[in-house]
C-alpha cells in the first residue's frame, strides 16, 4: 500500500556534471515517450486523437528545449558508446 517516491534533486543542488548527465537522459526518456506517443497516436479513436496529438505536441516541446540547453552547454551524446564528450 505504501509506496516510496524518489525525491528530485534541484538543478541548483547539482554538480555541473548532474546536470550534464541529466539534461542528456531526458532528451533520451523524452525521445522514448515521443515514440511511443507515436505509435498510440496510430492507433487512436476519438477523443484519444487529441490527446496523443497534445501529447506528441508536449514531447516536441521538451525535446527542442533539452536540445537548445545541450547545445549551449556544447553536450554531445555518442549513441554507439553511450558516453558524453564535452
């Protein structure tokens, strides 16, 4: 019945490279949840179209944001190694 919650850090709280490896996994987490929304927006009837229609609107939106912060903070993901170079 009882269940734990991860308490987020704040981005003032964290190190410098936190906030690099962040910034990075939500870009990741954002482009999973695009896709997904995607393919559900395939699939979708009624009323559903306009929610998964808002919700690829809302994951573009967090993914243009993320990217614009990581191209200022001049982060590059190398998708094969799955490393960060700065």
């Amino acid at each position: 019945m009882y269940e734990s919650y991860i308490k987020e850090i704040p981005i003032m709280d964290m190190k410098e490279e936190e906030c690099d490896r962040s910034i990075i996994q939500s870009i990741l987490e954002s482009q999973k949840k695009l896709k997904i929304a995607h393919q559900n927006f395939e699939y979708a009837n009624g009323d559903l179209i306009d929610y998964y229609s808002y919700q690829i609107k809302s994951e573009q939106a967090k993914i243009d944001y993320l990217l614009k912060q990581a191209k200022n903070k001049k982060l590059v993901l190398d998708t094969l190694n799955s490393k960060k170079y700065i």
